[in-house]
C-alpha cells in the first residue's frame, strides 16, 4: 500500500477545484502575491515552512478529509489483526500514543524517557508518578488490543477498567470509578456535570456510543469523544480515556489507528471549545488528519 501524501501543490489545486477559491483569493488569503501563488502552482516551487502551516491550515478549513479517510478505510481490511500480528509497529504505535496522550495532559516525559518507562528501565530526572503514567498508558493499550474486535461494543465495564489502569496507583483518583464531587476545566466557561449527573451520563452516552447512524462513523467519532470530554466522568485521566474510547471505536469500525499529537495539543482544545457550541468540523477533521498520519506510519509502504 502506498503513502496517502498530499503536498501544497495539491493542496492548493483542491482549494481551487473544490472550493472555489480563484489564485487571486488564495494569495490574499495566504497573505502573499499572485507571482507567489502561480510558482506554487506552475513553477513547483516549494512554500516556506510558515507559508506551507497556513496553507495546511487554509486546507483543512475549506476541505474534507472524510472522503480521504473512507478510501484508506478500504485499503486496511483488518487493522486489529495487523496490529496483533506486527509486534514491532504495534510497540511504535503504543509508544507514539502513550507519549503524545500524556504529552497532551501536561507530562515532561520526552519520546525515549517514556519508552525507557514502558521497557522497565530506569528514567533519570523524573518524578515517579511521571514514569508510572507512561506505564499505565501503555498497559491500557495492551488491555485495548486484547480485548477489541472488529464491530466491539464499548460498554460501561470496559471504560471503568481502562480508566483503572491509565489510573493505577493514583488511588486518590479513584481508579475505575467515577469522580465523587464537581471538577472544574481551566479554558473554557462550559459547566460540567455535577458529579450526581454523571452516571445517568455515562449510561446515556454508552447507550448511544456504539449507534453509527448509517456512514457518519469518522463524524459520529469525533462527536462521541466530546460528548466524553463534556462529560468529563472521573477526577483525572479524562482525557487519557476518552483517546482511547477513539482509538477503540476507529479500530473496530475499521479505520487505521489515529494519534492526537502533543504538537496539536492546543488545536485539539480549540476544535473541543467549539463542539460546546456545536461545530464538530474542526475536531473530525483533526481525527481525519490523524488517521491519515496512522496510515501512512503503519501500513503504507515506499
């Protein structure tokens, strides 16, 4: 299988063809020349880095990545099975994951710190509930492939046994349980659930989690892990669980596996302030995105 690579140039052409844009819209939005544009386009030359994150950004505004995402879907017959199969992908992946989901969250743990947590060796500088986080989340992982299956349904159980080992040791979370009092976000004005609410919350969310409706599976993803996250269930590790959920529901509905990266940390909580008020368009396509970049790491080859 081959690399799913879109470049600027093509990036470009579909802001032309799909969206409307005429060359002399896109300079004015890329904030450049039309001389500028056309040696993109005509000349093959290449953006500069800044240049090359706004296009990107301008891209994924006005395109839909879905499409993308449903053609890839259809090259990955398995992908629970690959990954049970490919000891050495597999480890990649849960290590990528563990580090950017924990990155995510706040941890200090750089790439080869966490990966020397989850192979059990010593970690120098780092505070022991640094290392032991990178090795409940890889842990979780290893409960996530044992236990999932092709059309898997999520139930109240397996998210209360995830969260007790993403939680392991951190007993004043309450692993496995569900937060006992309010929390509050930082960044964000939306009111979450009392902690009273919380498990007719979680009933009504289990209840709907696996109802696809039709082929909105990719949308539907990304809605789900909101509706999660405005729930916000336990004391910690919310969002930890809640990436999982995702991954539990891309994988099982076929789609290659997906990771947030710690380097969108700050995009992926902007497109969740924007599903409070109904706008899901940027948080599905950054799960698009993310797949794509699953794809490409650990199936497709040169």
């Amino acid at each position: 299988m081959k690399k799913i690579i879109i470049n600027d140039k093509d990036k470009l052409e579909k802001l032309i063809a799909e969206a409307g844009f005429s060359r002399s819209e896109l300079a004015g939005r890329l904030a450049t020349s039309y001389k500028t544009v056309y040696r993109w386009l005509d000349l093959a030359v290449k953006p500069r880095e800044r240049q090359a994150r706004e296009i990107d950004q301008l891209f994924k505004e006005y395109i839909d990545l879905s499409g993308l995402v449903e053609q890839i879907r259809k090259q990955v017959s398995d992908p629970i099975k690959y990954l049970k199969h490919h000891s050495a992908i597999r480890e990649k992946f849960f290590l990528s994951m563990t580090y950017n989901s924990n990155g995510i969250e706040g941890s200090r743990m750089t790439l080869k710190e966490t990966e020397l947590a989850i192979e059990g060796k010593p970690v120098r500088g780092k505070e022991l509930f640094e290392v032991l986080e990178a090795v409940n989340h890889h842990n979780a992982l290893l409960y996530l492939l044992e236990e999932i299956k092709p059309n898997f349904k999520i139930t109240e159980e397996y998210i209360l046994k995830l969260h007790s080992i993403v939680m392991y040791n951190f007993n004043n979370k309450l692993p496995g349980k569900y937060r006992t009092a309010y929390v509050n976000l930082t960044n964000t004005e939306k009111k979450l659930p009392s902690a009273q609410e919380v498990p007719a919350k979680m009933r009504a969310f289990i209840k709907d989690v696996n109802n696809y409706r039709g082929g909105r599976s990719i949308k539907k993803i990304a809605e789900d892990h909101y509706e999660f996250e405005a729930i916000h269930p336990f004391f910690d590790g919310n969002g930890r669980v809640g990436r999982l959920i995702m991954l539990t529901q891309l994988l099982s509905r076929g789609y290659p596996p997906a990771v947030l990266t710690v380097e969108d940390r700050y995009k992926y909580y902007l497109a969740l302030g924007k599903g409070d008020l109904g706008d899901f368009k940027n948080l599905t396509q950054m799960v698009c995105d993310s797949i794509i970049k699953g794809y490409n790491t650990l199936f497709a080859r040169e």
